[in-house]
C-alpha cells in the first residue's frame, strides 16, 4: 500500500516545565506523538480538559493493518504507564496516567483522546515559565530519546548553558540499565539524538561530558545552546532591562514633578547635590520668578 504523507498542523505544544523533564518510558514513538498531537489542540480557553479528536493520518505514516495494530498498543500504554514527576523538594513523586480514555473511530478515520484530569496543572493552569516548541518539527523526529531529549532541552531554553547530572537524564529519558554506560549512552543516544534534533528541528546545540565530582568519571551533561539560542536569551535581557530603565525613569520623573511642585509653591531654587538625578531634573521643571 502506498505510504501517506503525514497531514502536519501548524501549531504550538505547551506544557509544565515539570512535565516536559518527567521521568517517562516510553515504547514507540507514537505514543509522544499521540500526545503532542492532543497537547497541540488543547487552547488557553478550556475551562477543562475536552474529548479531542486526531485523524489517523496525522499519527500513522502508512494505513495497512500492522500500523493500526500499533496505534492500539501505543493508546493501551498511554493508558496504562505512568509518568512520574517528582514534587520541588525531591523527596516525593506524583504518578501519572497519561490519558483516562483512548478510541478508534475507524469510520471517521480518528483517533479521541482525553488527558487523565490530574494532568490539569501542566497543561491549562499553565503560569510562569513553561515548555512550548513547534508540534510540526516534533512530529519530524523518528526515535523515541530524539523526542524526549528535544522535549526536555526546549524546557531550558532560557538558560545558555545547563549542566545536568546523567542520572537524571537517564530517568527523564527512559534510558534502560544496559545503555547506562557513558560510552554506550554517547554512542546510541546522545549522538543519534543530535544528529536528529540539529536535522529536523531549528533547535540548536552543543554537548559534552562533564564531572560534577572530582576524582571519579563523567557524570553529567553540559548542554551549550549555540549563538542562536544565546542571541535570543541576550535579546530578553535586553529587553528586560530596557523594561526596567523605563519604569526607573518613570519614577523619577514622578517624584522630580513633586518635589518641582514643592519648591515652586515655596518660592524657592532647588538646589541639588552631587549625583541627584531627581533634584537635578526637578530644577530644570521649575523656574521660580524672579521679585
């Protein structure tokens, strides 16, 4: 049967910061995909979680019988595993099922999903800092740490640089025990998983192994976003700062205003010191008439 091409909407994922670094394991990489799908057609004006519905044609690359025997595993595993996000001291966990209900409607060629009502907090009382990136790049990615490790670094897209601990990265990624060596874990997952997201995604950036304790071997990450990434951090800060100048003058404008009042009711020249921006400014608003 001739292969489909996959019908790719443009829109944006959002999700916590939390969940986008939640341990997960994940199977296939349909199971990340039915879920960006759903999270992409969430909108900031639920009140709750709706039923929403997926063509299979945006999921499947190919409608023969196998794929749709895939599909089903990919929704029971949705189902059925849990994702675990440990709570903000690191002493405790919450699990989570990913959806409490999944159907085939094979007469209209869709797929419904529902998000598990627990996971409410991370998709639509989102505030603060939060994970978003673009779901049609996403969908680009073809193996399952491609996808979690392109989730994961879109979460610290704030930062220039971010050292992680490989034990974390082993949990947030679903790394197996046997593919915990520094070696293997280059070889079969960071490598590919560059190679992927620099491919298929506008995302870019550099790693490499790092120690966070002396004396043994690597035992972390560091991840260095690369000029792109860092101009947009740079153009924030800017911004952020030009924001702030902005409101400083503002208030000095307003007490200068006052007390240029002040001296004018009372007749008299305000005389600055050294350094005094406000009383400075406030003798350039005030001319006080002469007798």
């Amino acid at each position: 049967m001739a292969t489909r091409q996959l019908m790719l909407p443009g829109d944006i994922v959002k999700k916590s910061n939390e969940l986008a670094r939640a341990a997960w394991a994940v199977e296939s990489v349909l199971e990340p995909r039915i879920v960006a799908l759903t999270a992409a057609r969430v909108r900031i004006t639920d009140k709750d979680f709706q039923t929403y519905e997926i063509p299979t044609t945006e999921i499947l690359p190919s409608g023969n019988g196998e794929d749709y025997v895939k599909l089903k595993q990919a929704c029971r595993r949705l189902l059925t595993s849990a994702i675990d996000i440990p709570d903000k001291e690191g002493n405790g966990w919450t699990l989570y099922s990913v959806f409490s209900m999944c159907r085939h409607d094979p007469k209209r060629m869709v797929v419904q999903t529902r998000f598990d009502p627990g996971m409410k907090s991370h998709y639509l009382e989102l505030a603060g800092r939060f994970t978003e990136y673009n779901l049609f790049e996403f969908l680009m990615l073809p193996t399952t740490y491609s996808q979690r490790l392109f989730e994961v670094l879109k979460s610290w897209d704030d930062q220039p640089e971010r050292i992680e601990p490989m034990g974390a990265l082993f949990k947030m990624l679903g790394v197996p025990l046997s593919m915990q060596r520094y070696p293997d874990f280059r070889r079969k997952i960071l490598q590919p998983a560059h190679a992927y997201i620099t491919e298929k995604t506008s995302l870019r950036y550099q790693w490499e192994p790092a120690k966070l304790q002396k004396g043994r071997g690597y035992d972390a990450i560091r991840f260095v976003f690369t000029e792109a990434r860092q101009a947009t951090v740079a153009k924030k800060k800017r911004a952020k700062a030009e924001e702030d100048q902005s409101a400083k003058n503002n208030r000095l404008m307003r007490m200068a205003t006052n007390c240029a009042m002040e001296h004018h009711a009372a007749r008299r020249q305000c005389t600055p010191k050294d350094g005094d921006d406000m009383c400075a400014l406030c003798k350039r608003l005030v001319t006080i008439p002469k007798k």
